[in-house]
C-alpha cells in the first residue's frame, strides 16, 4: 500500500526534474510516523484530502494547511472567484414608440409619448426631430415607458420621434404633421386714417413663439420706417388661442403722415431662433383734406333720350370733374375758377329712371358728390 507524501524533488528520464507527489511504501510511512512527529501525521492526513478534492469542504483551503503556502501550490487551494455577471436580456423584436402630443411653448418645442424596447427593461433613448434634423434626445421612463420634454424649436413642418433600438431589430420613427414657428406672428388687423391730426393709425396682436414677453414692431409706410411700438395690450382672446402666452399681446399705432394714398407694413423684431425681423402683413390707407367744395345748383334737363346735367362750380383747385351713373364714368377737365358748368349724356332708355353724381376731384382731398336723379322719355333708342 503506499500513500502520497508532500513534494519532492523528481527526475524523469528526460532530466526533468519538478515537484511532484511521490509515493511511498506504507511501511516507510510507519516509520517515519513512529520516529516523526505529531507535524508529519498531520502533514500527510493533509496532503491526501488536497489530493482527493475534499479540500472544496474547506471554507479557506490556505488556512487548511501551509502546504498551499509554498509558490507552487496545488489547484485546490486556490480561492474561489465570483461567477461572470449574466448576459443582458436579448430579444428579437424592434422598440415601439409613439409621438402623442406636440406643441409650441415659450422657449422651445414641448413633445410626449410612449417608447419600449422587448430588448431591455431600462429606459431607451428618443430622438426629436423636425424636418429630418434632430433637435434633442430624451429617455424614457423604465416604469411608465412615457417620455416628455422641451427641447430647442426650429422652423419646420414635420416632427419625429425616433425610438433608438437596443440589441436586435432596427430603430423605430413615427411622424406627426405640425407647423413649428420661430419668427413673430399674429394679426394686421386694420389701419385708419385720422384726418384732423394727420396720423395713420394701427391694430392687431403680435407674438413671438420663443416668448411670452411683448415684443416690439415696426411701422413702414411707403416703404420707410415711419415708428415703432410694443405689442403689450390686453387681447384675451389671442391669450385664449394661444396657451402659455399669455394675454398682453395687441398693440394700438398710429404715426405721423402726409395727405395721399399710402402702403403701410408692419414688421415685427424677432427674438431667439428665426429672421431678425417677420412681415406681419401690409394695407393701403388714404389720408384726404377735406373735400373740395361740391357741386350746387345740380339740375337734369331731359329732352328726348337725352339728359344735359347742370350746375354751379364752387371749387378753385380741382384736378377734374367726374360724372358717374349714367352710362359708366366721364371725366370732365377741370374748370377755370368758379361759375356754371353743364354736360349732355345721350341714349337714354324711355321709362328708365337714372342718377347722377357730380364731384369736383382731386387725388388729395376726399369726395362729396352732388346727385340728381331723372328718367329718360321719347321713343326708344335701341328699338327691338
């Protein structure tokens, strides 16, 4: 019988020479344990459990005996390590996402939805874009799967949510179409003249979509700018059409202007993303003197199918006189000072009633016609 003993020094017949278990008789171990110590009986009962695999028993098998001390020590005593972390999750499907609500706010785009990936039970990444050029990223909740946020707006007509694929499938992308302003807008709503002061005068509302604050406009008239002002009245019904603006957004304008006809623009400043300055739209508008003097005396004479219209000339600085409702429009040349004035119009219809306005016109004053009525007798000019 021969049991192990601990290492020695071994050659083979190559020469090589290693530590190695070695045998030896049962009687040779007899002997030694009868003129060894109480230290060799427990160094070989040691070795034999380190041979046979029962050292796994041993919580610590560096403790269990100094053997595992030595720099070549067997296998068993080495220290256990801790088993590799498992794989993540893996899953064949493509993440879902929806887009459930956009819309513009002070300071950016506010956007939300849903987004899950079968691959992972984290949060995954959604990316916002607008008109293909994505604008920002969020995170979806790992217990609500919802994501929300405001991110950076830039001027578009379609935005995206793309759910970024985790593991197999392919990332997914849904679209809503939805108008995203950055420049100012609002309403041009009219623009009237104030003949005794001389002023063009302005209304409507203004926003900027970046902010809730009023901004400022600009007032052009024939093309040169004429005034400027700040869109910050009390319009509750623009507040009511547009969430989280606010109210304070109308403005009331009215600038200095010469007689004549005149084109009128209003531009409004800009702030944030978007042009320096957006059109809010253009009008015409006429600031007229007084009218000219009008016609007196106006009388209708009708002979036949004709009619010649009468009357006294008050007016010194007309362009012309003008005749209208007979027949269309005549345009007399003017009068040289004051006095009577007469004018015949044809091709009367008999039984028809007709009237005329006379005025004396001029491009910078407004009008105040004079009218006569009269139907027309005698035989038919245009015969059946």
């Amino acid at each position: 019988m021969h049991v192990l003993r601990r290492p020695g020094h071994v050659s083979n017949a190559l020469g090589d020479t290693r530590n190695r278990w070695v045998r030896q008789p049962l009687r040779t171990r007899r002997r030694n344990l009868q003129v060894g110590t109480k230290s060799r009986f427990v160094h070989a009962i040691s070795a034999v459990i380190l041979a046979t695999g029962f050292v796994g028993a041993i919580a610590d098998p560096a403790a269990a005996y100094p053997l595992c001390d030595q720099p070549d020590p067997p296998l068993a005593c080495e220290a256990p390590t801790d088993p590799p972390p498992p794989p993540p999750p893996t899953g064949t499907g493509s993440p879902n996402v929806s887009l459930d609500s956009v819309t513009r706010q002070p300071g950016g785009l506010s956007v939300g939805g849903t987004g899950f990936d079968p691959n992972t039970g984290s949060g995954i990444q959604i990316q916002i874009s607008i008109d293909g050029s994505t604008v920002g990223t969020l995170v979806t909740n790992p217990s609500t799967k919802a994501y929300s946020g405001i991110l950076p707006a830039r001027a578009g007509s379609q935005v995206c949510a793309t759910a970024v694929n985790v593991g197999a499938g392919s990332s997914k992308t849904v679209c809503r179409a939805f108008t995203v302003r950055v420049n100012p807008f609002g309403s041009f709503d009219e623009v009237s003249s104030e003949l005794l002061r001389m002023r063009v005068r302005v209304k409507g509302w203004l926003i900027d979509p970046d902010t809730a604050n009023p901004i400022s406009l600009y007032m052009y008239i024939d093309g040169r700018l004429a005034g400027a002002g700040l869109s910050s009245l009390y319009r509750p019904e623009v507040g009511t059409a547009n969430p989280g603006y606010g109210s304070a957004h109308g403005f009331d304008l009215s600038v200095p202007a010469d007689f004549g006809t005149h084109y009128v623009c209003l531009h409004g400043i800009n702030v944030g993303a978007g042009d320096a300055t957006a059109l809010l739209g253009c009008k015409t508008v006429s600031l007229l003197k007084p009218a000219l003097p009008k016609p007196t005396n106006l009388t209708a004479t009708v002979v036949g199918t004709s009619v010649t219209l009468s009357w006294t000339d008050n007016a010194v600085d007309e362009e012309q006189y003008r005749i209208s409702g007979v027949y269309g429009l005549r345009i007399l040349p003017a009068h040289s000072g004051t006095g009577p004035m007469s004018y015949q119009i044809g091709g009367l219809v008999p039984g028809i009633t007709y009237c005329a306005s006379v005025v004396a016109y001029n491009s910078d004053h407004a009008e105040d016609p004079a009218r006569v009525c009269f139907t027309g007798v005698g035989p038919d000019p245009w015969p059946y």
